[in-house]
C-alpha cells in the first residue's frame, strides 16, 4: 500500500466526519431553543398586551411594552420579594455559620464515625416535608411564628444544612494536606490556618454553595404555602394568588412570573459551573 | 475537642427533623378534626386504620410511584441524549448549556403556570398551536390527560439535573480507553456500548437516586397544574397531596399525622436502601474524581 492510497479515505473519513458534526451540532442546538423554547415565550409574552398575549396562533410581532411589569408591581409585589430577599438572604448566613464548622470537622480534622454523621445529614433530606406540615404549623401557631418570616429562615435552614455541609466538605478536602501540614508547623494556629490556608481556597466553593442554597429557598413553594399565606407571602406563593385572582391576563401573569424567575436563573448562570458540584452533593465535578 | 465544631450543625438538624417528629406520632394516636369539637381525644390506632382502608391512599401510593418513576427514567433517557450531544466541541456550545440549564432554575410553581395557561390551553395555547398542523385541535390536555401532562412538566423539569450529572461522568472518562477501541477498529455505538455505558452507568444510578429523593416531593406542580386530578378524580394526588388534602381541606389534623407516619417509615425503608446505594456510588465517585 503506498502513502497516497493510506491518505486518501483518511481525507474522505474527515469530511465525512465534519458533515456529520455539523449535523449533530444543528440538532443540539435545535434540542436546546425546544427545550428553552416556554422559558422565551414567558419572557416574550411578559412584553406583550393582554390583547397579542390571547391570539390563535400566538402572535410572534407585536409592539413590545413595560405596563405589565408596572402593573405587578403595582398590584403588590413589592412586600413578597423584600421577604423572599430577606428569608434567602438569612437562611443562607446561618447555613454557612452552621455548616463551616461542621465540615471542617468532616473533612479536615476528621472526627470519629465521620462517615455515619455525613450520611446522617443527607438521610435527613429524604424525609417527606409533607409528614411535618402538620406539626410545624402547630407549633408555629403556638408560638407565634404563622405569617413570620423566621419561621421559614428556621426550615430552610434545616432544608440546606445537609446539602452545605456535604459541599463544603467536598471543597475542604481539596485543601492540600502540605499547605496545613506547613501552617501547622509555622505554629500559626488555627486562625491563621482558617484564614490564610483554607479560606483563600474554598472561598469559590462557598460562594457556589450560597448561591446554590439561595435557588432552593427563592423557589420553595410548600412551607411558604402553609406558614406565610395570609400577612407575609414569598414570591411563589405571590405568584400563585396571581394565578388565583388574575389567571386569565397571560400578559401580566408571565411577567410576574419572569421577575420571580430571573433572580434565581442569574444566580444558576452564574453558578453554572458548580451547580453539577452542588447538585450531587460535592460528589461530581 | 474535635467534636465541638461538628455539634451545632447535628443539634440543628436533630431539633428541626425529630421534634416534628414527635409531634406528629402524638398527633396521630388522637382523633383530632378541627371541625369536630371534642374530637381532640386519645383513640388508638384508629386513624391509621382509617388511611389504611382508605382507597385514595392506595392509589396515592401508585400515583407517586408512577409519577416518581416516569419522570425520573424520562428525564434520565433525555438528560443523557443531550449530555452525549453536549459532550462535542461545537460552537456556541457554552450558550447551548447555558440554555438547557435553566427549565432547572426556573421556579416550579412558575413553570407549572406556564405550561397550564400559555403551553396547555386548548385554544391559545402553544400546544395547540404546534399540533394543529397533524389535526390535533382544542384538546383539553389537563383535564383529559392529568398524569401525562404533569409528568411532561416534570420531565422537562428535571432533564438538566441529570444531563449534568451524565456530562460530568462523560468528562471524567478517560481518554486512553476511547483511543484504544477506536486504534481497535470499534465504531462510536460499539464503544459507547462496551466504554462509556458501563463508565456512566454509575453516574446515571447517582442521578436517578437523588433525583428520585426529590421528585418523591412533588408538590407545587400538582397544586398548580393538577389539583390533584385534573380537574376531577385523584390522577395526580401524590402522597404529599394527599395528605394535604387531609389536612387542609378535610381538616383531618389526625389522619394527615398518621398518614405522615405512615410514609416517614416507608421513606425510611427506601432510604435505607437508596443510602447503602449511594453510599458505595459516593465512594466510588470519590475514587474517580
């Protein structure tokens, strides 16, 4: 065989090979504007007026306008994202405050049983919220916490402790063992072991874990439902009175639900790269 | 010492998941139906032998696993169809992620407004609309096809959680492997089936097992799109739903709390499978990375 006849199909295979890149590359990207596809059409629809959001067919050109946001913000979603901002917000901070010494006593000092105290944590993430509804609404009842913002800072707490401690235990244990080794033999303690070892490595890790914690709290419809309905509602349960009182004016209703959306779709953007990490738990990469 | 840090965190935990708990189990040895006065009383068993006899329970039972399972083994089939695209250099590929990404970040009682009102309608809706070309016209597609139509949103819900966990175990492959069968004269479905799919099938356990944790939740979805049924009957009332029914429609405060024991023991039962799963899945994971 000679060297012209061994490169020729080789050329040939590439070519071929390319086409068909291409083709899988268009069907990609016709697989992601599908599947995209109702998170634009909310937003397209949000910009409509109510007389181009009913037609049939849907209307594609049509003369784009704000009133719509306007008219949510009018119609009382301001008090909703200020509790939503603040229940988030909150809850986050104390998931962090909770879930830093705990992994660090998971991953770098590792105490006895470690392993059984880790899965203890995401055992508690398989109970059914539904069990406790019952329960938590009596005890908040009792002592004053129905339509009070804490209440829910209390619960997602709970709900994102787990999925903190596992994150974060994960980023800790990319600390590498020499950097501790040496910060121990410079006899720095354990401040300047916190502070100049571990904290300048993790710091991306637990930024990706608020953010991720942030998008579970923003979204959270249930405990919301039953523990805030009345005085103090978060945006899914603003979103859904929406629904109740207004579902006809599509218009209105995706824009609502565009503004309670982009929060977190920013956040999850941003996040992107972690959000497999956090996710499975610190698991994946 | 050691322990010191670890110990807020565990009491946390222990406080917020066992005290509810307790209440709970109180709660269910009683009669308590907040319409009944009097009814606040110590009965037994009684209650739990009500949600035993009680049909709708049982086709909770089926209705969670039907809606759990679909959704996961769908998602799972789609979520891996598209990790194997994505798993290409392509351009625009960091935008195509980006977008197929976000039906996980949207809100989903926002996602279940949406499709109930701009995807489903049987006359404005984009449904309608995409399948009026092939006859199909006016289908009242909730009302007619509960389970299909929540388990389409949940579908699409829930597609990037497991294409990104795919993609993250086709990253992780290694490329020698792949060399080796190619040098060997094996065609792409020839290694997929005898390299990848063997090296994925661990990661697409770890998808389906967390996914299951969560859709084994499913709330809102329901509350919005379905109440429970489509309008009529109990197609979609999952167990969550039906105790919700329970509780805060039939104001049964002590049937809900025995229904709910009821499911935390055999949630318990399946955890404790899923986590002896996992447990070797994460170990092995962690072994990989």
């Amino acid at each position: 065989m000679t060297v012209r006849e061994l490169h020729a199909p080789r050329r040939f295979r590439i070519t071929r090979h390319r086409a068909n890149g291409a083709f899988w590359s268009a069907i990609t990207w016709l697989l992601a504007i599908i599947l995209f596809f109702p998170v634009l059409w909310m937003v397209i629809t949000s910009f409509k007026s109510e007389g181009s959001a009913y037609t049939d067919p849907p209307k594609i050109v049509f003369h784009p306008t704000l009133t719509q946001f306007s008219q949510v913000f009018s119609s009382g979603a301001g008090p909703p994202f200020l509790h939503s901002v603040f229940v988030s917000l909150v809850s986050v901070l104390l998931v962090l405050a909770l879930a830093l010494p705990a992994a660090y006593a998971l991953a770098i000092r590792p105490v006895k049983r470690w392993r059984d105290t880790l899965f203890f944590f995401l055992s508690t993430k398989m109970l059914p919220y539904v069990a406790a509804i019952v329960p938590i609404y009596i005890i908040a009842l009792h002592v004053g916490l129905l339509d009070n913002d804490w209440a829910l800072v209390i619960l997602y707490t709970g709900f994102n402790l787990p999925l903190a401690v596992w994150m974060i235990r994960s980023f800790f244990l990319e600390v590498p063992r020499e950097l501790l080794e040496a910060a121990r033999i410079d006899g720095g303690g354990l401040r300047v072991e916190l502070t100049k070892v571990i904290m300048p490595i993790v710091a991306p890790g637990l930024a990706a874990t608020a953010l991720i914690c942030v998008i579970f709290t923003w979204n959270e419809f249930f405990f919301a439902y039953f523990l805030t309905a009345t005085k103090g509602p978060t945006v899914p349960i603003f979103l859904v009175s929406f629904l109740q009182s207004e579902g006809q004016y599509w218009a209105r209703l995706s824009a609502a639900a565009t503004a309670a959306c982009l929060p977190v779709i920013l956040a999850g953007w941003i996040a992107q790269k972690q959000l497999v990490r956090g996710l499975s738990l610190g698991a994946l990469k | 010492m050691r322990r010191a840090p670890l110990l807020p965190a565990l009491i946390y935990m222990i406080v917020v998941t066992q005290i509810p708990f307790v209440v709970t189990l109180w709660y269910s040895f009683r009669g308590w139906n907040t319409l009944t006065p009097g009814s606040n009383r110590w009965v037994g068993l009684k209650e739990y032998q009500l949600v035993f006899t009680d049909p709708v329970f049982r086709s909770a039972i089926i209705n969670t696993v039907v809606i759990t399972g679909s959704a996961v083994i769908l998602s799972m089939l789609l979520g891996t169809a598209l990790a194997i695209l994505l798993n290409r250099k392509f351009f625009g590929r960091g935008v195509v992620r980006t977008l197929l990404i976000t039906p996980f970040l949207v809100m989903p009682v926002a996602t279940a407004l949406l499709y109930k009102t701009t995807v489903y309608d049987p006359i404005f809706g984009l449904l309608d609309w995409i399948l009026s070309p092939f006859g199909v016209h006016h289908v009242n597609w909730i009302g007619s096809y509960a389970t299909p139509s929540l388990i389409a949103v949940l579908v699409w819900e829930w597609t990037p959680f497991m294409m990104l966990i795919v993609l993250a175990g086709l990253q992780g492959e290694s490329l020698e492997s792949l060399e080796a069968a190619r040098v060997d004269g094996a065609n792409s479905v020839q290694t997929f089936l005898a390299i990848t799919f063997p090296h994925l099938r661990r990661y697409i356990e770890l998808g389906m097992l967390l996914g299951s944790i969560y859709l084994l939740q499913t709330f809102g979805e329901i509350f919005v799109l379905t109440q429970g049924g489509g309008g009529h009957g109990t197609a979609t009332t999952n167990l969550p739903y039906y105790i919700y029914e329970l509780a805060f429609q039939q104001f049964n405060v002590s049937e809900a709390a025995a229904a709910g024991v009821i499911v935390v023991i055999g949630t318990e039962i399946v955890a404790t499978i899923a986590l002896r799963l996992l447990s070797g899945l994460f170990a092995a994971a962690e072994g990989m990375s």
